[in-house]
C-alpha cells in the first residue's frame, strides 16, 4: 500500500519575497539594475522532469515543469522509512522542502491548443533522490500542487501523467534567488502579516481543554491574520494536533463569524470576526495540522 496523501505547508510570501520571473530581456535589466536590501543572482535551473494535468473546471492543461538548481539549499536529509514516519505520524510535521514557484505562463499543447506551464525548482541533490524514490517524488509533487493552489488558487485534476520523452515544457524562465539565510527570511517576512489575533503567543497549552459533564471540548489555537498589500483579504489557521480527516468536521463561516467542529475529535472554536466577510476558501494540510480559512472582506 502506497503513502497516504501528505500536504506540507507552503507560505506563498516567502517564494513571492525571494524569487522574481523574467520573461523577457529588458526585464533582466531592470532586474539587474534595481537595488536590493539584500545580494541576490539570477539562475536558469536545468530541467528535471515534466508533470502534465488539467485544472478543475475549465479542463485547461497544465504542464508543470519540475527542475533543479544548485542554488536551493537542499531539505533535511531523511531516508524514506523517515519519511513514511513523518507522514503516518500525528505530529506537526516540520520536514520541509525549499522550492521556488514561478509564474504561470501560456503556453500551447502539441495541436496548437492553449495551455499553461509554470517552474517548480527544487535542489539538485534532491532532484536526485526523487528520481531514485516514489515516496519522495509523491511527496513532493503533493507539495508543488497544494504550493500552486495556494499561490495561484490553482485546483488540479488528480490525474497526473509524467512526459517520458519531455523533461520540461516551453523555455524554462530565469530566477532571482536572494542570497540569505532560509531563516532569517522566514523571520523577514513574518514581519509582512499584521496579526489581528493569535491565541499562540500567550504561556497557555497548545491545546485547551475545558470542562464538559458529557466530553471534554478542545479549543484548538488559532490566529487571524492580513498579510501586506492584501488589504481586502484576510486568514484564519486553526492548529489541529488531533489531525481530524476532513469529512470529520464541519466549518461554517457566516458574515462576521467562524465556526469549527469536529465531534470525532472533540474540537469547537467559535470566532466572532471585526469585519464583514464576502467570501472564504478553506484548505485543510493533514502534514501541518493546520486548517487555513480564506476570507474576502468588505
């Protein structure tokens, strides 16, 4: 039996801070002549292999090319009985895989059909060790499709073919990778989110637990946030160390309230919000534990 679906965690604002796409020459001179707070180079990665799928909906191709740069620092090196440990455990997961999303292009299929292709760069050295394991290539292809729907709120097809004789689709497009420390820039960006309310930043348990004559109630953490330049948006990541399978729990958002439970898991958060919702989106990664609710506001 195969690994069960694993989703890791992918903060968009880290690859959109990190990583800009040229696509032509007078962009890389603007690229090249803007000055930044920190040093950085322009990569070409080299092509690795190619993903094709179609998006929900619209059934428009995409062609996802998967390719490897010395210029990414390799993830934790982990063997693959690790690997089905992280995956099958009930812990946060904290294995993470660098990676750099590019810009989704137009792009036309072999009839001349309108298509779309975008980059996914990863490290060499794990290029390696994917072409060489199905646990890792599914893990990270898991990875790349939940980065592509969070970035782009791209919904994909769950059928998934790799090319045998095309390692990559259309002209893969240069990189711009800043040249610092991964956490360092993880700590750089926390400062692009204005925190409205994080129930982890007080001394109380990860978990409450209160009491109830019939069951005990979890109040699991949460924070509501905005990230900068996303004023009309805003984000709600409920942590769920109980790891609830999503047909167990129920999520309602009304027009100025969240409500989360999950009877087989003994949690409940009611949140009443300070603005009006259009809108929301929700995502669920059973790797972080983390349910994030995406909410247009008025």
């Amino acid at each position: 039996m195969g690994p069960k679906p694993v989703f890791l965690d992918v903060d968009s604002t880290i690859v959109e801070k990190n990583l800009r796409i040229t696509n032509d020459s007078d962009e890389i001179t603007q690229l090249l002549e803007r000055e930044e707070q920190y040093p950085s180079k322009l990569i070409k990665p080299i092509p690795g292999f190619c993903v094709k799928t179609k998006e929900i909906g619209t059934n428009e191709k995409l062609f996802v090319n998967i390719c490897q740069t010395d210029a990414l620092p390799p993830p934790d090196d982990i063997s693959e009985s690790q690997l089905a440990d992280i995956c099958n455990s009930d812990e946060i997961c904290n294995y993470k895989i660098p990676l750099s999303i590019g810009e989704v292009r137009n792009e036309s299929d072999k009839k001349g059909i309108g298509a779309k292709a975008v980059d996914i760069a990863i490290n060499t050295k794990f290029m390696y060790k994917i072409e060489n394991s199905v646990l890792f290539k599914n893990f990270l292809l898991t990875v790349v499709f939940e980065g592509l729907r969070d970035k782009y709120n791209l919904h994909m097809t769950d059928e998934r073919v790799i090319l045998k004789n095309k390692k990559a689709y259309g002209t893969l497009q240069l990189h711009r990778i800043q040249q610092r420390e991964i956490q360092n820039t993880i700590a750089s960006i926390k400062g692009e989110e204005q925190i409205l309310i994080d129930t982890n930043r007080n001394a109380q348990p990860f978990i409450q637990v209160l009491s109830s004559s019939e069951k005990s109630i979890i109040t699991p953490k949460y924070r509501l946030f905005r990230r900068k330049g996303e004023n009309n948006l805003c984000y709600c990541e409920i942590q769920l160390r109980a790891a609830p399978k999503s047909r167990d729990f129920m999520l309602e958002v009304g027009e100025d309230r969240v409500v989360f439970e999950s009877k087989a898991s003994g949690y409940f958060l009611d949140i009443y919000l300070p603005f009006s919702i259009n809108f929301a989106t929700s995502t669920y990664n059973t790797c972080s534990k983390i349910l994030t609710v995406k909410m247009s506001t008025c």
